[in-house]
C-alpha cells in the first residue's frame, strides 16, 4: 500500500474519531457530580450550591442584563451520548449565568445548548402570571449546536456548533 494512501487513511480516522468526541472539555466532564440529576437539584438548589453539573436543552430566550452579564433561559432535556440534548420530554427550565455579553443573535430560541458550570442557587423570575424557582448556573463552559432553518424560499441559512469557554463565578 502506498505510504500516502495510508498517511491519507489514518487522517481520515483521527477525523472520524474526533466527530464522534464529547463536546464538554474532558476535565469539565471528570469534575461533573453524575449524580446531581436536573429533577433532584430542581427541588432545592441552595443545596447543591458549588457543585459541577452537565446540562442542556433548548434555548427559550437570552436576558442581557445591566450590569453586562447574560441570563439564558434554557428548556431542560436530557443529553445523549455526545452530549447533545435529545427531544425527549423535559423535566423544567433552568438558568445559565454568563460573564459578559452573549449576542441573542448566536444564542436564539429553539437552539440546543450543552452547558458546564456550578450551581450558585436558584433565581425567581416571572413565567406568565406567577413567579418561577430556576436552578441557576455558572458557565464554564457552554456549546450551541448547529442550526438550521429555512432563509428563503427552500434555501437554508446555517449556524455552525461553536464552543465557548468562561470565567468561573460570578
């Protein structure tokens, strides 16, 4: 076998390989309490408050906020193998707090979101006509999944995955 049909193969498996990896950094992932499931912290999260947890879902808005930070409003589902939620059924919503500015325009309604941080506790804010607990969260690390929807007619526009990397509390 020719030497740069092989070379040729072994890169093509390094990058079948790296598609297949977890979008979290893998040191996120070790400090993660596997055991902080969304359902239990949802009952108390004061309880749980430093702890490392690994959650995603849907994203229903992006609250800028005035002293610069950013609130994202995040409609829980439960992550699949690579870390990407799935469209099975949620359990609530929860809140990412991020230092500093996140464009709405990157972080839309409806994108998937993975997210690594700490729990810092639960904030209240308005859910139609009554006041909601959310589990709130300290970006380390965050992912929004790609995107596509229909621009015009049958064409698509397309947002690539990105991966972004935060300050730890706030």
């Amino acid at each position: 076998m020719p030497k740069h049909y092989k070379l040729f193969l072994l890169g093509l498996m390094v990058f079948l390989i790296s598609g297949c990896a977890h979008v979290i950094s893998e040191d996120l992932r070790a400090s993660v309490d596997s055991s902080l499931t969304f359902s239990r912290v949802l009952q108390n999260p004061d309880a749980y408050k430093d702890k490392s947890v690994l959650w995603g879902g849907q994203i229903i808005q992006t609250i800028n906020q005035k002293d610069g930070s950013t609130l994202i409003e995040v409609f829980e589902r439960p992550l699949g193998w690579r870390g990407k939620p799935k469209g099975t059924p949620s359990e609530g919503r929860f809140l990412i707090f991020v230092r500093g500015y996140l464009d709405p325009n990157v972080s839309f309604t409806n994108r998937r979101i993975t997210v690594a941080g700490e729990i810092i506790g639960e904030k209240a804010r308005p859910l139609g006509e009554m006041n909601h607990r959310y589990p709130l969260i300290s970006a380390k690390q965050i992912y929004l999944w790609e995107h596509y929807y229909p621009a015009y007619g049958y064409s698509y526009y397309y947002y690539s995955s990105q991966r972004l990397n935060f300050a730890t509390s706030p």
